[in-house]
C-alpha cells in the first residue's frame, strides 16, 4: 500500500510542507473520525486535474463502518464525484442531502477541504453508515457537535495544529474520556468514561456545570500538580497541548483541543485517559532496571575483590610457575569485572563493546609484563553486542591478546599488537595480529595443552563461532581470527 509521500511525489504537485500538514492532520483524525462515527478518506488532487488519488483512509472505533474495502492508492477521476469538486473549488464543505447506497448500506457523504495557509491542498471525504440509525444519545450529539466544529477549523486551515500530535502510545483517545468546556473553561458535558477518570483522583460530585481547573485543583495536592499556567491553559481548553495529571491514587493524561470554528475560541475539546496502571508499571521496570544495573555493580565489586586477594596470594608464593598461574587468574577475573562495570552504567542489557575492549587493552598491558614495550591498538568497531556475548568475548580477546604479548615478545623485545573488527551482516569477525616471533613450525592449535587456548577455545564455541591461528602471511609474526553471529 503506497504511502501519503510517495502518493504526493507520484502525482501532485504538493510541496514538502504541504505533505507535512498532511501527516499532521493523518496523526490526529483517528478524533475526527470517532466523533464523526465516520470513515475518513484523504483524497489529494492530481496535478494535472484529471481527480484524485486516495492517500489516507481511518476507519472509527465508535460505529460502524462505512468502507468495507481499503481505498489507499486507488484514482477517481474528476465529476465522478461532483462533492470532492466542489470542496476543492469552492473551498466549503460540501453536502448532499440523498445518501449513497454501498453493498445495501445507505452512506451519508460529505466532503471537506483541507486549507493550508490561503489553498486548498486536498480533500477528506467524511462516509457515515446511516444503517440502523436511531435517535441519537447526548453524549453523540456532543461527538457530533464537535465533529462538527472540527470539520470547519480543518476547512479554514486552522486543524491540525503544528507541534502536537495525537498518535503516540500515551495519547488519550476519545472513548478514554471526553468533556466539552465553554470559553470559560467551564464542563459542559463530561462522558461516563471521563466522570469516571475524576471520580479515580476523589472527585465526588459532578463535572457539569464546573470550572474544570478549579475541581481538578480541589482533587490534585499542590505539591503535585503541573504549573498553575499549565493548569488554567489546558484545562481551560486556552491552548493545544498535552499534560500530566494526578494525585496518590491515579495518574491522569490531558489532552486539550480549543475550538475556533469561526476563528474565535468557543470552547475546547478535554481527552482525558487513566494511566495510573501503565505509570505504576513503568515505576516497575524502573526499579526493577535499577536493581539490575545495582546486581552488576555489587558484582563487579566482588570480582575486584577477588582479584585483590589473588594479587596479594600471588605475591606471598615463592614459586614463579605458581605465582604465574595466580596472575592469570587476576587477569580473567579483571576481564569478566570489566563487561560487569559497563553494565552497571546502563539501563539495557547490551554492552557498547568497544569501551570493553579498550579497558582490556589497558589491563593485558598493566598485567602483561610488556608495559611500554608492546603497543596494543584497535581498528573497527565492535558495535552493540548482547550481554550473554560479551563476557565470553571480553575473555577470549584478553587470553588472546595476553598470549600474543606472553609468547610473541621475548624479553625486552618491542612491537605492536593489533585488533581488527570487521563486520559482515550479522557475522562479526576479529583478527589479531603480532608483529613477534611467530608460532613453531609444529604448532597445532587442535592438539595444544595450553589453558589459554583451551578456554578460547571453549568460549569461542560458546559464542557459535569459529577460530583459526597461523602465521602472518605480510610478515613475521602471528594472526589469530575469530568469527560468530552478532
């Protein structure tokens, strides 16, 4: 299904900002269709004046439908259908008082213009299914009133308005609560759903008749309200905007739509939605993403501390072989502490890797015996990797980079160590090359003792990747290449 851009590229000659007060009005009439009960059709003229293209089409959620059939994409030529013209001409909305008839459905249709600035841009076809039509309720006349008054501000360019928006995940739909304020910001109507939204912050009598900022003040402590502007602005319905509402029992979202049909304000237009559940279940994941993010930082405390104590034992030890195999340990300890450090600073469970893998750099040359010596650098990026990857990474790079440093540089010899990310797809590939004495003629990584290799080994696998040694092939030295999925 084409999109509204690509629609007016294709066959318009509507410019960018003309697109955009079109996606804004597409973002807010899910309202205009619900208050309507009607189906919306956004039909922008061709730019050869031969019809229309269909662009946009919104069904209600508070009636039936009128267009079984989706109609995005689809061309109506000019006369066809002589209300579109007349929206488009005249700049008026237009009516006709015989309904059509689809599929045995009578359908009430009216068309109406879409101004920008001084010019007609397009035209949204308003279809109400008539089937069944009965005497209507007051809370529908009052949808239908304001459908009404919405319908004109469209027409005369001044709907939507620039900056708001109503279709992210938070935004309070008409079924969640609707009042009707006067100029005055005095409640008109209040729907059943909106009674109920205030009777949840303590409200106990009526909204009818009331000045809707002054009974909110009365429910919400003054520690906890928004500023006293934004209290008379948007529940006074004065301007279009979004606020956030409550007290110790709920939490409420508040929306506020003034309503100028004739230019002048007449009233407002109050959404209002329950939020108390999806705010306790945010504080939730945020306490719950904070004792995450402490569990690491104890963790990471506790690995620092065991390298402490390793450190301290391998200095008692008379045995090199011992004292050795001590430090070793402190160093694959510092490894797993590093990727638990970083995690501790963020909210998600993933780890910007290459932060990781510079810490390691740092701490294979303080623990490596070469520090001065043997330079390690990094090219490429390693990119976001997931937590249950990185520790067996973080491990696998430092026993590869401590061996290219333990076994490649005898004694006060010098040289440069060099990690190299790539990425294809979802494969990451690493390479680390030696400029040192390179591997024995006999070496073979299959049938090695050497428990560094064999944790690389074994992590690698882990990893679901594969892992290759041998000499350089640009020089003396040693390359070891590792790959798996990100």
């Amino acid at each position: 299904m084409p999109s509204l851009p690509e629609l007016a590229r294709a066959h318009t000659d509507l410019v960018d900002d003309d697109v955009a007060w079109l996606a804004l009005l597409q973002a807010d009439w899910q309202i205009v269709a619900d208050l309507s009960f009607a189906d919306l059709v956004l039909w922008l003229p061709d730019r050869d004046g031969s019809g229309y293209w269909a662009a946009g089409q919104m069904r209600p959620t508070t009636g039936p439908t009128a267009l079984v059939d989706d109609v995005v994409g689809t061309f109506v030529q000019r006369g066809r259908r002589p209300l579109l013209d007349a929206a488009l001409d005249d700049g008026r909305v237009a009516r006709e008082g015989d309904p059509e008839w689809r599929d045995d459905v009578p359908v009430r249709v009216e068309a109406i213009p879409v101004r920008r600035e001084d010019r007609v841009i397009a035209v949204v076809a308003r279809n109400t299914n008539l089937h069944g039509v009965r005497t209507p309720s007051r809370l529908e006349l009052a949808y239908l009133a304001t459908a009404s008054e919405l319908t004109q501000m469209i027409a005369r360019g001044g709907f939507p308005f620039p900056g708001q928006r109503s279709d992210h995940a938070d935004s309070p739909r008409v079924g969640d609560g609707f009042v009707r304020v006067d100029a005055a910001g005095r409640v008109t109507y209040a729907s059943p759903n909106a009674l109920s939204v205030y009777r949840k912050l303590g409200l106990t009598g009526d909204l009818a008749d009331q000045v809707l900022a002054d009974v909110t003040r009365e429910v919400v402590p003054p520690d906890l309200r928004p500023d006293e502007e934004t209290i008379s602005a948007v529940l006074g319905a004065k301007v279009p905007r979004d606020a956030e509402i409550g007290n110790r029992e709920a939490t409420v979202i508040v929306r506020a739509i003034p309503l100028r049909p004739a230019g002048e304000l007449t009233g407002g237009l109050i959404l209002l939605r329950d939020v108390t559940d999806l705010r306790s279940r945010d504080r939730e994941l945020v306490t719950k993403d904070a004792t995450i993010r402490e569990i690491h930082h104890r963790v990471k405390n506790n690995l620092q501390t065991v390298a402490a104590l390793l450190r301290l034992q391998a200095r008692r030890i008379e045995s090199v072989r011992g004292r050795e195999a001590l430090e070793e340990a402190v160093r694959r300890v510092g490894a797993i502490a590093v990727v638990h450090e970083t995690l501790s600073q963020s909210y998600e469970e993933e780890v910007a890797f290459d932060a990781v893998a510079d810490q390691l750099t740092g701490l294979v040359s303080e623990v490596g015996g070469h520090a001065g010596e043997v330079r390690l650098r990094r090219t490429g990026s390693f990119g976001t990797l997931s937590s249950n990857a990185a520790t067996p990474l973080a491990m696998v790079l430092t026993e590869v980079l401590q061996n290219a440093m333990e076994h490649g540089y005898p004694e006060g010899s010098s040289g440069t160590v060099e990690i190299q990310v790539s990425s294809a797809g979802s494969l990451v590939t690493v390479r680390v090359l030696d400029d040192g004495v390179g591997l024995p003629d006999d070496f073979d990584v299959a049938s090695t003792s050497s428990l560094g290799l064999s944790i690389v080994q074994t992590l690698v696998g882990e990893l679901g990747g594969t892992l290759a040694m041998g000499r350089r092939k640009d020089g003396p030295g040693t390359v070891v290449e590792f790959s798996f999925p990100r």
